[in-house]
C-alpha cells in the first residue's frame, strides 16, 4: 500500500508540475531585440540622441501594453548601436545588429551610414526605416528599404522652388559637404532654381569635417548673388554663416536641416538672422499628435523634443503595429505587413508607404530666422 500511495502522489506531483508549465512559460515574456543606429558620438551626437529617444519612447509605449504576439508575451528591447556618421562603421554596426538577431533596425540616421549598410540587412531579411534622405537609398531596389522622412527630392525642390518663386532670388550660389545626403539634396535645389528661373553662378564643395570656408565664400562673394545654398548639417553651416558675414556677404544662407536645437542660432548669432532652412515634415506644433508626444518627451526625458524623435517614434510604432498585424516577430513574416502599413501617426493622420519604402505623404516646411527663433514660413505636402 505503501508503494501505490507513492506512485499515485509522484503522479499528482508530475501533473500538477505539467499543469502548470504553460502558465509559468506565458508569464516569462520573450526579448525581442530592435535594433537602432545613428551617430551618438561626435558632431552628429545631438541628432542621434534625439532619434534614440524617438525610439525608446516607442518601446516603452509598447511594453507598456504587455503585448502577446504569435501566443506569447513579449518585451521589446533596444540593441543601439554609435555609427559615428562614418559609412564604414556603420557597415560594421550593421553587420552586428543582424548578428545579435535583431528583427528590425531604425536607422541609420545619415543617408552615408544607410546605403552601405542596406545590403546587409536585406541578405538577412531585416526590415530597415532609416532617417536617411537620399533618394538612392529606397532606389536600391531592395525589399527591406522604408524611409521616417521626406526625401531629398521633394526637400531639395520645395527650398528650390520657393526660393526664385517666393523671394524673388535671381543668382545662387551652391556648396555641398559632398556627403550622399549634401550632394543630393544640393542637386534636387539646383535643379528646381534652374527650372524656376534662376542662374546657378557657382558651384562649390567642402567636407562634413570643415571648419574654415573662407576661400570659397570669397569666391562666393565676387560672384555677387543673392542668396548661398548649403546642401549639409549645421555643424558647417553655423562657423560658414559667421564668416559670410565677417566678410560682408550679404547674401541669404539657405539649406535643410539647420535647425537642431537651434544650434545654428546659438553658434552663429546674430549672423543667423534671415536665414532660411527647408525641414522634412510640419513643426511639432502642427503636428496631429505633436502637442501631446512633446508633452511626454519633456516629462520622460527632462528636455524638449529637438526635431526628429516624432519621426522615430513613429516609424517604430509602424514595425510594432505590423508585427501585431501579422502575428509574429519574425521578420519575414511581417515584412509584407510593414509595407502595407496605414496607420495615424504623432507627425501625420495617415502613415504609408509607397512600393519604394517612401513616405506617401512627406511634407516639407520653410522656416526663416526672425529675431533669433526659426519661425515657419510655408509647409506643403503634408496629410
């Protein structure tokens, strides 16, 4: 007797313990890694930082909702990832994002950094939604190419446009940092000045690393124009700004993406004042969810939103949304829900993709420096 009461509690033991394995394995939640790369050192640092934090709000949110895909729980987590700007790092960090198993990656931040690294993740499957502008990025013909912003096509163009069309400028001058994402959007402006009307006098070229630009803004200066476009970042086009105006140019300084923390008003001043930046996108404040996404950015990391994190977090709700949509982490399942994405956003009411990975509606602003605070001038595109 002894012996059957023994067996029949070794039983209820084992299945009690069998009983309960599913309920312990659902209450353990899977990692799922995202991975993120973008420049977190260096000059670049402060638009990296903003795009992180686009990001790890958008992950937070996630979690927040303890979400169960594919049956189980899950909890997403962010493998970032510092590309110094540099495209050769950031081949290497792509490379060890696919290897640490990620099942998307938002970024890179720089179109340099996002079209050798795009490869890399299309061998592996993984979907990439890069900040980058360049118009060749989502021309490689690859499937895993999508894009956060409007490309340098349209923000080249509208800059361009509104330039001859909107303040009557006659003779340009244009410098790029020969950057993929310079060269490309000082190419789509020249082309729209041309067809605009304007005369192109001269054509000059720096470096991302510059800091001294006084041979070609003398150049610059005897060719007599009224305004300069620079196809770069504000790193450059703030110390350029100050010796425009130390060598009595008085030309307008126009260019995109100039308006990152106002660094440019900071480091150039009152040099600064009356210059134009064309930005991808509507300023948060006109944005459909802008107010209340700036409202938590502040609370949750103790400073205002600089420019691109709305941008990252919605793109990264577009994976999540699509891996819930799809029922399934893995990336090659939900890779044709990603691309069928539709969806209201904090930056638009309608988030979708054309067959490139382009943004359907990707609007562009006009902002102008007036009284030292970039106000904005005109916005198009835009849904």
């Amino acid at each position: 007797m002894q012996f059957h009461r023994t067996v029949i509690s070794s039983a209820i033991v084992m299945g009690l313990a069998l009983a309960g394995a599913p309920c312990s394995y659902a209450a353990t939640p899977v990692d799922v890694k995202i991975g993120f790369a973008a420049p977190l050192t260096g000059g670049q640092a402060h638009y990296g930082a903003d795009f992180r934090s686009g990001v790890q709000l958008a992950i937070e949110d996630m979690n927040g909702t303890n979400p169960i895909i594919g049956g189980k729980p899950v909890h997403f987590v962010l493998d970032a990832q510092d590309d110094q700007a540099d495209p050769r790092t950031g081949t290497t960090v792509a490379q060890k994002l696919v290897d640490d198993g990620v099942v998307a990656v938002i970024g890179h931040y720089n179109s340099g950094t996002s079209i050798p690294a795009a490869p890399i993740y299309a061998k592996a499957g993984t979907p990439q939604v890069a900040m980058a502008t360049a118009p060749s990025y989502t021309r490689l013909g690859l499937p895993t190419t999508f894009r956060l912003l409007t490309s340098d096509t349209q923000l080249g163009a509208v800059l361009g446009d509104f330039a001859v069309k909107g303040l009557k400028f006659k003779r340009l001058a244009i410098v790029d940092d020969r950057t993929a994402y310079g060269q490309g959007v000082a190419e789509e402006f020249a082309k729209a000045a041309k067809a605009a009307g304007a005369t192109v006098v001269t054509e000059e070229y720096t470096n991302d690393k510059a800091v001294d630009f006084r041979a070609i803004l003398t150049k610059i200066k005897q060719a007599n124009v009224d305004a300069v476009f620079y196809g770069g970042a504000d790193t450059q086009a703030a110390p350029m700004l100050k010796q425009m105006r130390s060598l009595a140019i008085k030309s307008t300084l126009l260019g995109p993406d100039m308006l990152q923390s106002d660094n440019l008003i900071k480091i150039a001043g009152e040099a600064s004042e009356g210059t134009l930046a064309a930005s991808e996108g509507s300023p948060l404040s006109q944005m459909p969810g802008g107010k209340a996404f700036a409202e938590r950015y502040q609370k949750r990391f103790n400073q205002p939103v600089e420019l691109y994190a709305p941008y990252a977090y919605d793109g990264t709700m577009a994976v999540f949304n699509a891996m819930k949509k799809a029922d399934s982490t893995d990336p090659h399942v939900f890779l044709s829900a990603l691309k069928a994405t539709n969806m209201k956003g904090v930056t638009t009411s309608e988030l979708s993709y054309d067959q490139y990975g382009d943004l359907k509606y990707g609007g562009v602003t006009v902002y102008k420096v007036v009284n030292g605070t970039w106000k904005p001038l005109q916005t198009v595109g835009t849904k």
